[in-house]
C-alpha cells in the first residue's frame, strides 16, 4: 500500500522492522526517460535543497549532442555524459558531495568489495548510483535501442546482503532491488558509473548566479563538443552522410523513433530556461536581447524538423529523412554559433 503525502511516499510491507522503518518520509521524483534531473532533484531534496530550477538545464546536458556514427544506440545522446552532468549540477549549486568512479565490469570479488562500499557509505546517508544499464531491470522497448538515456537510482538501504532498498525514477519508490540484477545493470552499462552522496553542506548561490553558471557551463560544452567530428552539428553531418549512403536497418530505425523525441525535449527544456531567465542574470549578458530570441526561433525550428523526421520514419522515405537531418545539422550549427556569441560583460 502507497500513501501519497505532499510529494512524498510512505510504505508498510511484509511488516519489516528494516529497512522500510529507517525512511518514512523520503522525497520521490519520477517518471522520466532521462532522469538525471529526477535522481539530482530527489538526492537534493533529501539534504534539505528545494525548488532548483531547470534541472534538466543545470546538468549542461540538454546543451549539445553527439553523433557516434558507429554506434547508432547512441545518436543524438546528449554529449555531456551522465556522471559529468550530474556533478557540473552539483558544482553550480555548490553542494559539496563525495564520488567513487567503480568499474562498469566487475567480478565475484569486484561485486562483494562494491556491496561493502556501498554499506559504507550508507553510515553517512542515501547515495546516488549509476549511470546503469536500465533493460537489465526494466524491459522498456526504447531502452533497447536508444541508450542515452540516463538511468540512476537513490540507495537509501541494504537488505538481508541481498537487496537494496531504493527509490528508482522508473516508477518505483522504496523498490527493494535484488542484489543480482543490481550488479548485472552495472555490467552492462555504456557510461562511466560512480557513488555519488551529496553532503548537507551547500552555500547556495542566487537564482541568478545559478542561471547565469548553466549558461556558461552549458556554452562551454557546446564549444567542446564543436571541436570532436562527432559532437554537435559535426555529428549530425556526418549522421546525414551515413543516412543517405546507406539503407536504414529497422533497428537504427528504432534508434531514430526514441533519439529524435529526446532530441526535441532538450530543445524544450532549453527554450523554457532561456524563457525563464531572470533580468538581473540577463544584465550580464552584453547582447542578450539581440542573441536569445534567435536562438528560441532556432529551438523551435529543431523542434518542428524533428516533428518531420518522425513523421518521414513512418513512411520509410530515406531520401527526405537525410534531407530533414541535413536542415537539422544546418540549424544545429546555427545555435552553436548563436551560443558562441553570446557576449558576457565583466563578472564579479
């Protein structure tokens, strides 16, 4: 039995003493396909940080993209890997915070040390764990094509030595988690995992210095993602050639009908920060009325072009789906150049 209570669940089964008892009240966000920002708002919440703004934006994430053209599952991923968002989040906010990379491949005895690991860093509160390989626990159809999606869980408990107590944003708070398929999500993922546990020691800045940051932090990944042949609007011309050279498998189909709505939210998720940006943050910025509102025509334009890419994958029309890619690469490279001028006036 679930028992909503303003935001929070309470939980009594199969009348365990522990862990259940142990966390009453414990702050639950999800359901989302990516859920950097679900696992960052719930790990924040529970050290007593509330009403972050955009979090989907505070990751850099929703910023820029890579193309990896040998690698199709992961197209349009976001070019900030998860682990890298999920600490830039943490940095903007100054939230002071522990991490432990692990090995995303690991042994009878990798497996024990790790379960110890984790009990450890229990003494000392709840923590974040991942990126990991979300079709090993869920059988969701788009996680088996597209991967770049971002997939955590909140540890809040170990069980019996054989469970974890956990809140996962796929739907499921204070989920108990055998310990074997916990450690075959952890074999199969396709990013670099860590422990994260946020410490309750944090000087938040103000909302404008927070906007402010992401932006620069979000310009500074695109700027890094211009540079590789696959980051950005490099990765979507070479996406476009590789199209138009060659048939589509139906699995990279697959691919394209989930990259493509990720594609359009981050373009959401930015048009909606930019939207909200405060006027004292936006003092900063030497040439912000003049730079913004192109780039929120070019968000909506990526947005519209990705409309039409799903709507020619239904038909199987290759030829206009590598023509759409070529106007989205062209856009793409549009925005980068817009959030390169932006101009920044002396900071203090």
């Amino acid at each position: 039995m679930i028992k909503v209570i303003t935001g929070y669940y309470q939980r009594n089964i199969f009348k365990l003493e522990s862990p259940y008892n142990m966390y009453q009240k414990v702050f639950y966000q999800g359901k989302q396909s990516d859920c950097n920002a679900a696992i960052l708002l719930m790990a924040l919440e529970n050290i007593g940080v509330k009403n972050v703004p955009h979090p989907d934006c505070l990751t850099t994430r929703s910023f820029t993209i890579r193309c990896p053209r040998q690698n199709p599952s992961l197209w349009f991923s976001p070019f900030v890997t998860p682990l890298e968002g999920l600490l830039t989040a943490l940095k903007i906010l100054n939230v002071q915070y522990s991490c432990q990379v692990i090995a995303n491949s690991l042994s009878e005895k990798k497996s024990l040390e790790l379960f110890r690991t984790i009990e450890h860093f229990l003494r000392d509160g709840m923590i974040i764990l991942g990126p990991l390989n979300r079709t090993k626990i869920w059988n969701r159809i788009n996680s088996r094509y597209y991967k770049g999606d971002a997939y955590f869980i909140l540890i809040m408990a170990c069980y019996n030595e054989t469970h974890l107590l956990v809140h996962d944003p796929e739907g499921c708070p204070y989920f108990l988690l055998s310990k074997d398929k916990f450690f075959s999500a952890i074999s199969g993922s396709n990013f670099e995992i860590g422990i994260v546990q946020l410490h309750p020691d944090f000087d938040l800045p103000s909302d404008e210095e927070i906007y402010f940051q992401v932006l620069l932090s979000g310009i500074k990944s695109i700027i890094r993602a211009s540079s590789q042949q696959e980051g950005g609007s490099n990765g979507l011309r070479v996406l476009t050639q590789e199209i138009a050279s060659r048939k589509l498998k139906s699995s990279v189909e697959g691919v394209l009908y989930f990259a493509v709505p990720a594609l359009s939210l981050s373009a959401s998720h930015l048009a909606e920060f930019l939207s909200d940006f405060p006027p004292k943050a936006a003092c900063k910025i030497a040439n912000w009325d003049e730079v913004v509102p192109a780039i929120l025509n070019l968000l909506c334009e990526e947005k519209l072009y990705c409309a039409q890419i799903l709507e020619l994958l239904s038909s199987h029309n290759q030829k206009k789906i590598s023509e759409q890619f070529g106007k989205l690469a062209n856009n793409r490279k549009l925005l980068e150049k817009l959030f390169v001028s932006v101009k920044f006036k002396s900071h203090e």
